[in-house]
C-alpha cells in the first residue's frame, strides 16, 4: 500500500517579469518513510532546479487512490464517503477517503473521478472536490532495481 508525503520546496524562481523570487512549492511523493520522501523529491526535484534549494516541510499524507490524466495540469482533492450499513444497529455509517485527480477543470477532475469510480462495488458520496496546490505527484519508481540504484551512485 502507498504511504503518500507531501513535501515543500523552497528555491529561487524566475517569474515571467524577469524578477528572481524565492517561492515554496507542494510536491507529492509516494515513499516508505519521512527520510525516503525527502531523498525522493530532492531526486526528482534536482534536474529541474538550478542553484540551491531546500526541503522546508514533508508530511504524511491520508489518500485511498489517484486518478492521473495526462491532459490535466492541477491536481484536485475528492473527499469521499463510502456509505455502509451496521448489520446489528441498522444505522448507516459514512467513512471518509481523500483521493487525488489529475484534471485541467472542476468538471474534468469530477468526470476523470467517476470514470475511476465506475467499478466500485460500494455506495458512496462525494462531500467535496477542492483545488490544490500541488505542483506535481511522483508515484513509486517499482522499475528501477537496487543494482540500478547502485550504479548511479559509483
């Protein structure tokens, strides 16, 4: 199961006047632990910047699934309740999941959802569908091997 971690990066930007500005940005990563989140998204993080930056914040982070479009550029959150009910009370009970979609707009996150939801065998709601910040989501690397790992590093 993937332990996702957002992980905030401080570095220099240059803004489309031409001014240097320092900005923190949101990135999701898909690691084992705090540690591992923080050598990931220095990893990923490291082609893509140049100068100095720095890893100000990474926290756990509760999601059941994502759902990638490749034609989105934001990043929505979908709290979903899934709705069962108690055989001895008869009582219906609700349990919250966040899950993650890939979109470019409030309906195209709501139909790449429901299109990843179609073969969901529970009833559920979805009590909301907020824009994030986050800049971009990297999902465990299952291909690369430890030998792979290794021959980086030499």
């Amino acid at each position: 199961m993937s332990q996702w971690f957002e992980c905030k990066v401080k570095y220099d930007k240059m803004m489309e006047n031409g001014v240097q500005k320092t900005v923190t940005e949101p990135y999701m990563v898909d690691a084992l632990s705090f540690t591992e989140a923080e050598a990931r998204i220095t990893e990923e993080m490291q082609p893509y910047i140049s100068g100095e930056f720095s890893v100000s914040a990474v926290r756990r982070v509760n999601l059941s699934d994502i759902f990638y479009n490749e034609t989105g550029d934001k990043w929505y959150k979908v709290k979903t309740n899934f709705i069962t009910i108690d055989e001895k009370t008869a009582v219906e009970k609700r349990t919250a999941t966040f899950q993650l979609v890939q979109a470019s707009d409030f309906q195209h996150a709501l139909s790449v959802f429901m299109d990843g939801m179609k073969d969901t065998l529970g009833d559920f709601e979805i009590a909301s569908i907020t824009e994030t910040m986050l800049m971009d989501v990297f999902g465990a690397n299952l291909t690369e091997t430890l030998a792979d790992k290794a021959e980086k590093q030499q």
